[in-house]
C-alpha cells in the first residue's frame, strides 16, 4: 500500500462531539439509512477513535474505528456526496487503517452493502477481502440486503518477534 497523500490540502484531526451538527449535514446526504446524532455520541464519548476530514477548515468527510485486542473495525467512513469522486475516500480509508495501525491492529474489518459499487471497489483497490455475508444485515427498500464482510492483514515489514504458539 502506498503512502497516505492528499490529493488536495486536506487536514485531518482526531473527530470530536463538536463537529456532529456537520457530521450530521453530511451523513443524511450520503446514506439512505444514516447513522443517528446519538450513534456518533455514543461512539464518541465511548473513545472510539475518528477522524474528520476538513479542507479549508470545512467537514468534507470523517471516520470511525473501534478497537479490541489487536483487531479494528472501520464503524463509518464518509465523503460529503459533494466531494466525492475526488481521491478523498482513499485518502481518508488509508488514514483511518494506518491509525488503526497505530492503536495495535493486526487486521482491519468493515461491513458493506454489496450494492455500494464505489466504495467495494475502494475497499478491493486498498487490499481489502471479502471474508463473509451477514445475511439481512441492512435495512432496504425492499426488505433487507446482505452485508459483505471485509477485512485487511497489517502485518509489519520488520515484524522481528514471531507471536506466541
Ligand atoms: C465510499 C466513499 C467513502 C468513497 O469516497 P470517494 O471520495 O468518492 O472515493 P475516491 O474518489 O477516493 O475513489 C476511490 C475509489 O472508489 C471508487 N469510486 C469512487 N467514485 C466512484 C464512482 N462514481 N463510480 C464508481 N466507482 C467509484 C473507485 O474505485 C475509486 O478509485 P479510482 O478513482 O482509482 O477509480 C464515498 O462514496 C462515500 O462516502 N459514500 C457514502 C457513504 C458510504 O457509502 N460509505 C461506505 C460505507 S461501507
């Protein structure tokens, strides 16, 4: 994987309760399903680890993680639909993995709707796999959809302890 670089002068910064009224303008653009003020909360005030993605000290975009043991999982990634399409999804995938990174993580988890082409192609491109279906995870407009399971090794070039037996 190449290194994280901006296709912009974007800044990113740890994600804070403050940013959820923009948080919020942005999630119920970009999901048919969005997440609620109080899942951020929660998330937040829980110490999930988030990012938000600010150009020109505006919210274009931000992330969650959550993290056990050495494994994370990506809670929510976003691109204001009016930035899309630009390199910033990468951009902000690629952070929100090489902070997982820095929290321990051997291996990175998300789920997807199969029917989100863009961002299953993001995820492909970035070396994510496919490693199940949750059936009828997500609401739909026709009843529910499969979640694809997908998930990312993080194994260090210069890993010199092999782990324990
Ligand atoms: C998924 C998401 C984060 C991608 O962000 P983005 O800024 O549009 O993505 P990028 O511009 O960095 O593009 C990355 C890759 O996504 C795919 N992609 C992006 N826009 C696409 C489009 N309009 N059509 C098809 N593929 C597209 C391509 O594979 C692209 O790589 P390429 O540019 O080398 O072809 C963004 O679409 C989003 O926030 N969607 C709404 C929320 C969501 O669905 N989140 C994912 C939940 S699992």
């Amino acid at each position: 994987m190449s290194a994280v670089s901006s296709p912009r002068p974007l800044s990113l910064r740890a994600l804070r309760e403050s940013d959820l009224n923009a948080v919020m303008a942005i999630e119920v653009r970009g999901y048919p399903y969005p997440w609620t003020r109080g899942i951020f909360q929660d998330c937040l005030r829980a110490g999930y680890p988030g990012l938000a993605m600010e150009e020109d000290g505006l919210l274009m975009g931000y992330g969650l993680l959550s993290i056990a043991a050495d494994e994370a999982h990506i809670l929510n990634i976003c691109v204001d639909p009016l930035c899309q399409s630009r390199g910033h999804g990468r951009y902000l995938l690629r952070a929100l993995v090489t902070l997982a990174r820095d929290h321990g993580a051997h291996r990175v988890f998300l789920e997807v709707r199969p029917s989100n082409t863009s961002a299953v192609a993001l995820y492909h491109s970035e070396g994510f796999n496919e490693i199940g279906r949750r059936p009828r995870y997500y609401p739909a407009r026709e009843g529910r959809e499969d979640a694809l399971v997908m998930a990312i090794e993080l194994v260090d070039d210069d890993i010199q302890v092999m782990p324990p037996l």
